[in-house]
C-alpha cells in the first residue's frame, strides 16, 4: 500500500476519485433505486401465473378423469409443473428485490448517512395502500386510510 502512496500524488488520487468512482456510484445508485420496484412486481406477477396455472391443472386433472380423456391428464401435468416454474421464478424475483433495497441501503447509509429504504416485499403489497415519505433522510411508511 505505501508503494501506491509513492506512485500516485495525492492529486491524481482525487482525479481519479473525482472522474471515476464517484460518477460510477451515481450510475450505481440511479439503477438500484428502481430495480427493487420492478424485481417486485416482476415476483407479483409471477406468483399470480402459478396460482392461475395450478388452478388449470387441478382443471384438466378432474376432467381427464370425469371424461375419461387421458390427453387432458398430460396438459395438467404441464400446467402444473409451469405452475412450479413460475413460483420458484417468483420467489427468486421477490429475492432479488430484498438483495436491490439491501445494497442500495449500503450506498445510502455510507454517502447520505440516511436511515435505511424499507424493503418493498416485506412493507408494500399494493400500491395504493402505502406511501413512501422520505423526509430529511428519513424513510418511513405512511399508510392511507380508505
């Protein structure tokens, strides 16, 4: 570390900090403060098709055994494994967004020493029933009476 010292003068040291770290964690920052948004409705989203796609096997499961047509049982094991798919997708997608507020919170607490941005899965199910208020610093939820 003391031979970096020996190379780099303290004014190339903060031209490089100046230039290139600082307008890098503001394209950090930008990017993070919408991803957790989108990662959560991109886990609502899914979570929904798994339930309408199971509910569609259960469907054609009673029916290929009602009607007797085996062709039925097929598509219901498709729909029911899609199903799968779409929950496991949707579980990932809602990780995804904890792991988006819980890194742009590190940028917020380092830089801004702000209080850290509730997460959106735990705190928001619906966009109408909650607002985000941040005020001086500070993230706290508001919910609205209807």
């Amino acid at each position: 570390m003391n031979n970096l010292k020996n190379i780099i003068s303290d004014n190339e040291s903060s031209d490089i900090i100046k230039t290139i770290i600082i307008p890098n964690i503001r394209k950090d920052i930008k990017q993070l403060s919408s991803t957790p948004r989108m990662w959560r409705n991109i886990s609502n989203l899914s979570q929904t098709l798994s339930h309408i796609t199971a509910a569609i096997g259960i469907i054609f499961s009673f029916c290929s055994a009602a009607y007797g047509i085996s062709d039925w049982g097929i598509y219901g094991g498709i729909s029911s494994t899609m199903s799968v798919i779409f929950n496991k997708f949707g579980d990932y997608a809602k990780k995804e967004s904890k792991e988006r507020t819980d890194e742009l919170n590190l940028y917020l607490n380092g830089i801004m020493r702000t209080t850290a941005l509730p997460d959106l899965t735990a705190v928001m199910n619906d966009d109408d029933e909650n607002e985000i208020d941040i005020e001086k610093g500070n993230a706290t939820i508001l919910t609205t009476q209807t």
